[in-house]
C-alpha cells in the first residue's frame, strides 16, 4: 500500500464480532476467562497488557511508520519514559542539543540521580558527536526537525554510526510526521511520537507512540510498558486512530499553508530570522531536502528589535491564531517558548542552543491560508 491508503487500511480490519468498519471503542477493564488462565480470545486478558481498540491504532501506528510493532501511550513523555528504562546506572546517551522542553526536563531532573549520564551536542557536528561515543554509550536521541528552532540532523547519517557501534537510535518524529520523513526507514531502530500533535490532529486528546522495526526489542518496550502502566485509553486509542485517517490530507495543507507564512514573515521589515526547513537560506536545507518530502507547518522567528516586548505585543493581538502550548491540530497556533513550552530549560542553556526572549513558535493550521496571512499583518502592524 502507498501512503494514502495505508493511513486508512494499514494493519486495520473490520470488527469480527459485527462487521463495524470502524474499530468499537472497547470500554472495558478486563476479558472473561472460559478456565483460570485460559480467556476467550488469548490475546485480551486485561486491558493495561491490552485491549483492542488500542491494538487498532498501534497497527495502524506500525503500519504508517513501516515498522513490526507500534506501543500507544497515555502521552508523548511516558513513550519518552519507556525507553529510558532500558538503561541502568552507569549508561550514556547522547542527545539533540535542542530538544523539546518536557524531554529536557525528563532527561536531566528525573533521570539525574539515577546514575545515567547524558550528553547534549550539535549533531551536525559529527566529529564532536563521534568524541563522545564511548563503551557506556547505550542510545542517541534527537528531533528532526527540533523543536523549536527547526535544526535538523542526518538520520542516515547517524544511523551509519550507531550501527557500527551496535547502540540503539531513537528518532522524536513528532514535527516530521510518518508522512513527510520515516526515521525507520533511513535505519533509526525506535520513531517516537507526541501523538498529541499530528496524529491526533485535532487538539483533543494527551497520547503518545512508539514503533520499531526490531521485534524483539518491539517486546521488552511492550513488557516495560505493560509493567509500568504508561498505556492509552480506548476512547483516546479511538481518536489518535480517527486522526490518522486524515493525516495525509491535513499535513498537505498544514505546509502549503506554512510555505505562505514563511514566504509574508521572510519579508516583513521587523522580522529578523525566520527558521523553516524549507527555506534555502537555513542552514540544514539540503538535510531536510533529503530525508523529508515537505517541510511542514511548524515555523519559528525572531523579531529585528531583539525585544520580548515585541513578540508578547504580537501574541496578544493575533486573532486567528489562538495563543496556546502544544501544535499540530487543525487550528493554528503561536507560542512563546522561553515563557510557555521550553520554560522548564534553565535561561542560561535556552540562550546557549538559540532560545532567545523574542522568538515565537507558529504551529500552522489547516486554515484559509488568507485569513492567516491577514491576521500576522495586523498583529505586526
């Protein structure tokens, strides 16, 4: 199946039982046994280990990430979390320098007395990522595109590194989408998603993802998940499920309409920097060009006086983009970083990767691409 038809028939099928095109939402905690140790379907026994609804979406999840097993989660950080728990006190990551603030957060607060040393680099920097490898070194962990500066790192290009040196690779996906990059494919061994954002794609529900290609490391997660509890509900599996259905046609708007923004913000006299992955002047264009087939609806920028003032005066006046946390719905929406999302980084290390006090993140949405043009002029006016 190509891409279109697989959002909405891979790894589905009709309910047995009626014959529901779409998958019930099995509102149920737990499956009747006929004989202690023997339920009537031997793959429901409970719904924390599994429940059918869930198995629909991450089927689909499997499906569209062309990987063997896909793991829905209560949240994009407790996907984040199920990984961390493979590793034990004296391992190392290396991780993206730029990184999504609850990540962060994640990785330095809660895991900093566990004994897991992290290290933060510019991947693009290959030599000074290859200094850091050493025999602890247990996993690499980036965004591409990050979140929220846009950077982007050569997933093949990793790939090549972390195979040679047997450690595991895991690829945040969550700005890309299975539609437009497909870190499996170009040798990453885990894609994580805020299913949240894109997947779901309407603002409506807190979900997360993981999908491998490897089967048997597809297990120990689904074992670490099982035992810890981080799993998605029905309802919620239903609506990540729904949102897929829709995800090629949405993200085909999400960057015809990003393509329109970034062109009128790259033009206007007050802006300073616009960072979008499409544009021929950032930096990691020809990467994005490579792995990527679009560039998405996610765009940062700065404003020419520097001042934070200026970008909260643009906050508080748009219209049309609603001032909010998170992306990817059918709305768009701004956001302040250092104030909002990425607040959790200490001021110093937000300075330190580009973070600065007026840059403002848009999440573009499925709108008329007019009206939202329409609405930054005014807002920058």
């Amino acid at each position: 199946m190509k891409f279109n038809t697989k959002v909405i028939h891979g790894g589905q099928h009709h309910d047995p039982s009626t014959g529901a095109v779409m998958p019930p939402v099995y509102q149920t905690s737990t499956f009747v046994q006929t004989s202690p140790g023997q339920p009537v379907n031997p793959d429901y026994e409970y719904s924390r280990a599994a429940n059918p609804t869930r198995s629909a979406l991450e089927n689909a999840l499997a499906s569209i990430e062309n990987g063997t097993r896909g793991l829905a989660f209560s949240s994009g950080l407790a996907a984040t979390d199920c990984v961390l728990r493979s590793f034990k006190s004296g391992d190392e990551i290396i991780a993206m320098d730029d990184l999504y603030g609850g990540t962060y957060r994640m990785f330095t607060r809660i895991y900093k007395d566990s004994g897991i040393k992290f290290h933060f680099v510019d991947m693009n920097d290959i030599e000074k990522f290859k200094s850091l490898i050493n025999e602890n070194t247990k996993m690499v962990w980036v965004e591409t595109p990050t979140n929220p500066l846009m950077k982007l790192a050569d997933i093949q290009e990793i790939a090549k590194i972390t195979k040679e040196k047997k450690i595991l690779f895991a690829v945040d996906n969550t700005f890309a989408t299975p539609y437009l990059q497909k870190p499996l494919d170009l040798g990453a061994d885990i894609v994580m998603h805020s299913a949240t954002k894109y997947l779901g794609g309407h603002s409506d529900v807190i979900a997360g993802a993981l999908i491998v290609k490897d089967e048997a490391l597809g297990e120990q997660l689904h074992f670490q998940q099982f035992a810890t509890g981080a799993t998605l509900g029905p309802m919620d599996s239903f609506l990540v499920l729904r949102g897929i259905k829709t995800l090629h046609l949405r993200v085909e708007r999400h960057c015809e309409n990003g393509g329109k923004v970034v062109e009128f913000l790259n033009n206007h006299p007050k802006i300073k920097t616009v960072y979008y992955p499409g544009l021929p002047s950032h930096p990691y264009h020809e990467i994005a060009k490579k792995q990527m087939s679009g560039f998405g609806g996610m765009v940062s920028f700065t404003f020419v006086s520097g001042k934070k003032e200026d970008a909260i005066d643009f906050l508080e006046k748009i219209k049309v983009f609603t001032l909010a946390e998170s992306l990817g719905g059918v709305e768009s929406l701004a956001n302040h970083p250092a104030l909002m999302t990425h607040a959790s980084i200490p001021e110093d290390k937000r300075k330190e990767v580009g973070i600065t006090d007026d840059l403002v993140r848009l999440s573009v949405g499925i709108e008329d691409g007019e009206d939202l043009i329409e609405d930054l002029k005014q807002a920058l006016a």
